[in-house]
C-alpha cells in the first residue's frame, strides 16, 4: 500500500471525485428528488398558512410550524435507508481506487459498489449501526484525549479561542468514521465489525494528521456553502425586489420563499456535490497515515476504557464468529493503561507497551493520558498540535514513576549529566585529611587552601 503515499491527499482525493462522477450525478438526482418534495410540501403549507392568517392567525400560525418542522425527521430516515447506500457505495468504489487503482472488469461503479456493501454489510442497517457506534467512539476519544485548555494553565482569551476551537473540531469529525468504514471496506472480511475496531485503534495511534484534514475540510465546506448561499440568494433577492405584490403578506411569503429556497438549494448542492469529496478526502488521509502501522494492544484497552460504544463494538466482533482476534490474547499492564504519559509508538505490534516508556515525537503520540481527563472538554486543534508540549508527563514523570525499581538502583559512583556538562573533565577527589568530618556531610572535600 504504499503508493497510497505517492501524492498529497488533496490531489488523490481530487483525482478520485473525478474519476467517480456517477456517483455525483445519483447524488444530484436523490437530492433533487428530496429538493422538489420539499418545496412541494412547504408550498402547500405555505398556502394554508396564507389563507388562515386573515381568517384565523392560529391555524396560520400552526400550518407555517407543521410546514417547516415536520419534512426534516423524514427526510432524516430516507437519507438514511436510501442516500446512505449510495454513500456507502461510492466509499467502496473511493477505497478500491486508492488502493488497487481500478475496478474489476465488466462492472459499473454504481453496480460494483452496491454489491461490496452488501455483501460486507448484508443490511442497510448493520452499517449504520457501525457508523455510529464509530462515530461515538471518536468523538469520545476526541473529548478525553485531544485536549489542552484543563492541562495548561491558559486563560483569558487564550482559552476562549481554544474552545472555540474545539467546537471546530467536535463539527469536523463527520467524515472520520467514513474513512474508518473505508478501512472495513478495504480489509473485506466477513467480521466488519472486527475491522472497525482495528480503524479505531490505527486511528487512535495516529490521529493528528487525520484529525487536521477534518478541520480543513470543515473550513472549506463553510466556504463553499457560503458560495453557494451567494450564488442562489442573490438571483433570489433580485427577483424579489423586480416582482412586486399586491398585499404586503404577499410580498412577506414570497420573501420567505425565496430565504428558503436559497438555503435549500446551497445544502443540496453542499450535500451532493462537496460532502462526497470531504469523505474522500479524508479517507485517503487516513490510509496514507495509517500506511504501515500495526495495530496496538494499549490503545485497544485505552478506548475500551473510555468508550462504552467501543466496547459494544468489540462484543459485536468477539460474537460475530469463533475466531480469537489477537488483541484478546494480549496481556496489558494497568498502569500502561491508567498511567501513560503517551501514545503507543507507531507501527508497534500488538503487545502490551511499557508504561514508563515515553513516546516518540512523532505525528501519531498522544500526550497527556491520565484518568482525571474526564472532569472537563477538548481544547480544540490547540491541543491536538501542542500535545508533546502540553504533556507535562513526557517531561515530569509522577512519584511512583520516578522511584526507580529495586534492581535498578543507581551506582554511588554515578555523577549526573549536568555535572558532566559544566566540568570539562571529571576530577577525582583527594583523600580526606585525618580528624572530624566535615560540618556539612552533602559538600565536596576541598582540596588543601591555597
């Protein structure tokens, strides 16, 4: 798999899109078909809501609330039971691209796709539930483990900017367990349920890089529904202020009409159009940094720690068949679990790491693991970039830590570094001269005066 690292994500997820138009255009025709339904709907309770609002302002009032509140739970289950095959779908195609570089032959992608989900899946339903038992298993591990404002003492506008930040990050995680899917996908074995543990914990081990392309790619779905809420709106404003009604509730409907519309259609085009190309992107974010890691014992008993959806996760993969999935034989120490002062090093196996080994200074650490993590929120991207800094752990290890064991007690004979450091070369001291010793036992002897 290591051409998956021959380009940059963006680029390979560009490439991609491309490459996967269908899948574009079966998004602009579901999403279509929801568009004009819902203005179907809104249109005929907008009407009702102008013909009682002369006659009975009540019954106006509660057609214009059933006409706006009531589409969105079911279009919520039909994006669910039909747009999310097609998602799936094209998540499937995405990762045999990336990793294969094309398809088998004599099929479609639409047909292609729709066949590996399910034959992975078996049941729209199955793949929901491991969307979200992935997604709450990230966002866990986001909220204890990617933090900086309770372990730094910032303040003032410091602080909020980091929660501010961390809001960022907690809406930027929509697309991370579609890539963790894509890893499913790319394992294709009958325990999907299994393999979403294992992305888990590859994501656990090296979240940052990932964890970064989930921020950029929010910041650039808000610029681009912001384009698109121009591009509608403004045609949209102008017609209005061209066309001029009779009555003034006339001209407030129409109004309305056009806000919503606009708003509309900049989602649908967000939804069609940008959300593919966001789940790409991240998915090939996340194969290109989890490309030669193994699996690691620690953070498997770390997330099942914290996340009771993870551990619902890993009794669905334990009972699925009869097969032992190594982690489970895996002996961990506690205190590589409670008291680690980082992550697990990249691209270890799955044995039990040990505690007091600091981490490497790589993309994939994680610093600041303790259990009073959970008394308050992330910190946001700061802490997620300032981690190796934030863990004072790395740096000041605790008491029990800093004992050193039995068998390793220091020679007597042992000068420190920073002795080392400021003498040029080590002096042995003369012999003590006969008599008392000296009032402060802690000083050096001192040669003869001079």
């Amino acid at each position: 798999m290591s051409e998956v690292k021959a380009k940059k994500p963006f680029g390979t997820a560009v490439g991609l899109v491309t490459r996967t138009m269908p899948f574009l255009f079966l998004n602009l025709v579901v999403y279509g078909i929801f568009f004009v339904g819902t203005v179907i709907w809104l249109a005929a309770f907008g009407g009702l809501a102008y013909l009682f609002a002369e006659r009975v302002p009540l019954l106006a009032i509660i057609s214009f609330i059933i006409g706006i509140a009531a589409p969105w739970p079911l279009l919520r289950l039909a994006r669910r039971y039909i747009l999310y095959l097609v998602q799936g779908a094209h998540i499937a195609v995405a990762t045999k691209l990336l990793l294969v570089g094309e398809l088998p032959d004599g099929k479609g992608q639409v047909e292609y796709g729709r066949t590996v989900v399910k034959q992975l899946f078996r049941d729209v339903s199955v793949l929901f539930l491991i969307d979200r038992l992935v997604d709450g298993t990230v966002k866990m591990f986001t909220r204890r483990f990617v933090r900086i404002v309770d372990m730094l003492p910032l303040g003032g506008a410091v602080s909020s900017l980091a929660r501010i930040g961390a809001t960022i990050i907690n809406r930027s995680l929509s697309y991370v367990d579609e890539a963790i899917l894509s890893y499913a996908i790319a394992k294709d074995q009958p325990n999907v349920w299994r393999s979403g543990r294992h992305g888990l914990i590859l994501y656990a081990q090296a979240y940052k890089p990932i964890l970064k392309t989930a921020v950029k790619i929010w910041l650039l779905g808000r610029l681009f529904w912001i384009v698109a809420l121009l591009i509608f709106g403004v045609p949209g404003i102008l017609l209005t202020l061209m066309i001029v009604p009779e009555t003034e509730g006339l001209q407030f409907l129409l109004q309305l009409m056009v806000v919503i519309g606009a708003l509309l259609l900049a989602s649908l085009m967000e939804r069609a159009i940008f959300e593919p190309f966001a789940a790409i992107y991240t998915l090939t974010a996340f194969h290109r940094t989890i490309d030669g890691l193994e699996v690691n014992a620690v953070w498997d008993r770390r997330l099942q720690e914290v996340s009771k959806k993870f551990r619902e996760l890993v009794g669905k993969a334990q009972g699925f068949d009869q097969e032992v999935d190594p982690l489970d034989t895996v002996e961990v120490p506690p205190q590589a679990i409670q008291g680690g002062n980082g992550a697990a090093p990249q691209g270890a196996a799955p044995a039990a790491a040990p505690a007091q080994q600091p981490a490497p200074q790589s993309g994939g650490g994680l610093a600041g693991l303790t259990r009073g993590g959970a008394r308050g929120g992330i910190g946001g991207m700061l802490g997620g970039m300032l981690s190796q800094a934030a863990s004072g752990g790395q740096q000041q290890q605790s008491p029990a830590q800093q004992q050193p064991p039995a068998q390793q007690q220091p020679d007597p004979q042992y000068a420190p570094p920073q002795q080392d450091a400021q003498q040029p070369a080590p002096q042995q001291a003369p012999p003590p001269q006969p008599g008392p010793p000296p009032r402060n036992q802690d000083q050096p002897p001192q040669g003869p005066p001079a």
